[in-house]
C-alpha cells in the first residue's frame, strides 16, 4: 500500500505543478508548437519513470530498435492495464498523441494534460464522433505526430492475457488515409503491477515487444480487408512468445 501512495502523491504534485506548466507551454506553443508539445512529454515522460520506479516495475523491451525516430507511426497495442499506457510515455520519441476514452476527456487537470499533449478522446458509442476523432488523427501523422491507439476499444479484463478482444478495424483508417507504417505493440504481464490486487502496486517483470513496423501499401488486398484480425495475430503470437518468459 505504501507504493500506491506514494505513486499517487508523485502524481498529485505532478498534477499541481503542470497548471503552471501548462501556460508556461501554451505561450511557447505560439512560437513553436511542436517544440512546446515534446518538451512536456518528455517531462510526463520522466514521471512515469518514477512512478514505475516506485512500483517496482521492472521492465524488459525487445525490438524498440526496429522503429525509426523521426518518423510518424500508428502504434497498436494490447490493453490490460494502466500501466500498459504509462510504458509507451517513457519509450516514444515525442511527438505523440493517444486515443483515448472519452471519460477520461471529463477530468480536470488530466483532461488539460492530456489535450495538450495531442491525445484525442473517443466516443466508441457515437459514430459521427468516432468518425471524426479519426479525422483528426489522420491530420495528425500528416503534421508529424504519432498515434497510439488500443484496438481492442477498452482494457482487456480476462484472466488469460494470451487471448486478446477481437480488434476495431476503424483503428487502422488513420494507416489506410495517410500511407504511415502500423506498428504493432505486445504487452505482457502489465495487470501483474496493480490491477490484481488492487489498490495495491506490486512488483513485477513486463515485457514489452514491438514488431516489425508494416507499411498498408505493402499489405496483400486480402490483409488490407481484413486488417483487425491481421494485427490481432501478430500481436497475440508475440504475447504467447513472451508469456513463457515470465
């Protein structure tokens, strides 16, 4: 329990010190925006750090390397835990926006981060808004910004992480519409950190793997038709590779 507290006061301070932050960021961003949007995530970049540090989250990355800097990618990933969204802030080359809930779009302070920071809020029940959150990712990678999505819609609550949600193909039109390379995500092991034993921050060993980045013009026309289930097996043969190794 103390880890928990501790990870909750690092954020709280965090929290309180981004109001400042944040206007200080917003005069920048009339001169550069991009410049005023990285610099923050590097800084939410380095509170992760520590909250992952004060859980005792020890983590193990494979094929990072296979992802070129400077490049804007759509990343898609499995989704079980809190703390399979807090590991990509550590590990992404900013700039980067998320896909988020959009409950998540009603929270003061942390809905102020997160817009800031190029995260889109999503109404999976509304499909005129879901069309045009997607609209507003695809302008996104075209100005240089990455996308992180879960396509899974919502955390993945089964006890056998090896056996993922079937995957939204609307996901992958921000690919489709702007020709940007789809990079697949695998988390193992994230749920094993807090969700558990909740309220509670355990230890624990993650594994992250990223897989080869795949262009959609490369993709075979019977891939692109189908390219949830594609991406949904990628992921899932990595997660049952990695699964042994915990």
């Amino acid at each position: 329990m103390i880890r928990f507290i501790l990870a909750i006061i690092v954020v709280a301070i965090y929290f309180i010190l981004s109001l400042p932050l944040l206007l200080i960021f917003s005069l920048v961003r009339l001169i550069s925006p991009r410049a005023a949007v990285c610099a923050l995530q590097r800084i939410v970049g380095i509170v992760c750090r520590i909250v992952l540090l004060i859980a005792g989250t020890r983590v193990t990355t494979i094929g990072r390397e296979k992802v070129p800097d400077g490049e804007a990618m759509l990343y898609v990933a499995n989704h079980q835990s809190i703390i399979d969204t807090l590991i990509p802030l550590t590990q992404l080359q900013p700039p980067y926006g998320y896909i988020a809930k959009d409950n998540l779009g009603r929270i003061p302070v942390l809905s102020w981060n997160m817009r800031f920071l190029s995260c889109l809020f999503l109404d999976r029940e509304d499909l005129r808004q879901g069309l045009e959150v997607i609209k507003a990712a695809i302008e996104l990678v075209k100005n240089g910004t990455s996308v992180f999505i879960y396509p899974e819609g919502t955390r993945n609550k089964g006890n056998d992480e090896t056996v993922l949600l079937p995957f939204h193909r609307g996901s992958f039109k921000i690919a489709q519409r702007t020709g940007c390379k789809i990079v697949p995500i695998a988390f193992n092991n994230v749920d094993a950190v807090f969700e558990r034993q909740f309220p509670k921050l355990k230890k624990a060993h993650v594994i992250v793997e990223y897989g080869d980045p795949v262009a959609y013009g490369d993709l075979t026309k019977e891939e692109q038709k189908h390219i949830d289930e594609y991406f949904r097996d990628k992921i899932t043969e990595m997660v049952k590779r990695n699964h042994a190794l915990i």
